[in-house]
C-alpha cells in the first residue's frame, strides 16, 4: 500500500477520532477521510484490517480496527517512520538556517584581510578577559567579528597578549602547519588552553 507512509504517523490521531464514533462498524468512506485516502486503497485497508464486505459496503468492526491501529503503532515500522520524520524535519530545519545565513552579505573592504590588532575599527575594543563591539545592525556584527579574526590572525601574540590575563599566556605557542595556525602547549603549559 504505497500510501501507507501517508497515513502511518497519524495513527494515534485516527485513532483517537474512532474513539469518539458511537457506531459498531466503519465503512469505507470514513476511512478514506480519516486516512486520507483514496477508494481503492481504503478498500484495500479494510481489507488488512479485518474488514469485509455487506453488500456493496465495505465494513470494519470499529473496536478491531483501533485495535490494530494501537498495534501498529506499537511496532517497529511505526517508530521507524516517526524517527525518520524526525529527522527530516531536523534536515529541513537546519537548511533554513543555513539558507538564512548565505543570504547575509557582510561588506568586507580588502584591507580587512591585512588588519591588525591596533588597526581595529572604532567600536571594537578588546582587553585581558573582555570583547566589547558596538554595533548597528547583524552585518555590521558580523563584520567587526571578521575583522577581529583577521587581526588575531595576522598578530597573534598582540592578540593574544591583549585578550588573555598575563598569568594565562605562559607555555602557548602558535605554531605554523603550512595550512594555517595552530595552538601548542609547551612543556610548561598548565592543563587548560582557553
């Protein structure tokens, strides 16, 4: 029943509403509105579930039918699709966001790549423990925040020196892979890099 994914993680609502019917037995259009379902394939559920024909009406005894429901969602297959919506929904979720953020153009003049700490943007000011940043809007945060790494990267040790209490910056080495900077403790480094 190729639907059936359809259906499947609206279980416990489907079966909440036959709870609310005061009738013995369902027939095939009211499974094909609580399944959303199409005629062939409701006949086909009735079918699986127990149901059987009087005359030309398809019927499914209403207790059996939430019965098997509850079953079903007891089972593997209905975990299994749960925990794939889930994480679907957690895929589509995290898109967004990323979609968001592209769309975020952060105007970045050339000699930002070159800066340096004493050459920060009015605005910025960093000191043993502290970062303050005015700004006036998302892309001018995240502008002065570039410009900060770039100056961190290009004078590493005043960065450094200026952002961590002299006790802390004993036994740090920045030391050069060929593919960019790194951290090292010394010998003599305490066991904690912040």
């Amino acid at each position: 029943m190729p639907a059936k994914t359809l259906w499947l993680l609206h279980i416990p609502e489907i079966a909440s509403q036959l709870e609310t019917f005061d009738v013995p037995v369902v027939d095939r259009a009211i499974v094909e509105r609580l399944f959303g379902l199409r005629r062939r394939q409701a006949i086909a559920l009735l079918h699986r579930f127990g149901g059987y024909q009087a005359g030309r009406t398809f019927l499914v005894d209403r207790r059996l039918l939430i019965e098997r429901l509850r079953r079903l969602a007891d089972g593997e297959e209905f975990q299994r699709e749960s925990r794939r919506k889930e994480r679907l929904e957690h895929a589509v979720d995290r898109l967004r966001r990323d979609q968001t953020a592209a769309r975020v153009k952060i105007p970045v003049p050339l000699e930002v790549f070159s800066r340096k700490l004493a050459d920060l943007s009015p605005g910025v000011a960093l000191e043993a423990g502290h970062l303050h940043i005015a700004f006036s809007g998302t892309e001018d945060l995240l502008g002065k925040l570039f410009e900060l790494s770039q100056a961190a990267s290009n004078d590493f040790d005043r960065f450094r020196a200026a952002a961590e209490p002299a006790e802390r910056q004993s036994g740090i080495k920045r030391l050069h892979t060929g593919g960019g900077w790194i951290l090292a403790r010394t010998a003599s480094s305490p066991n904690r890099v912040a």
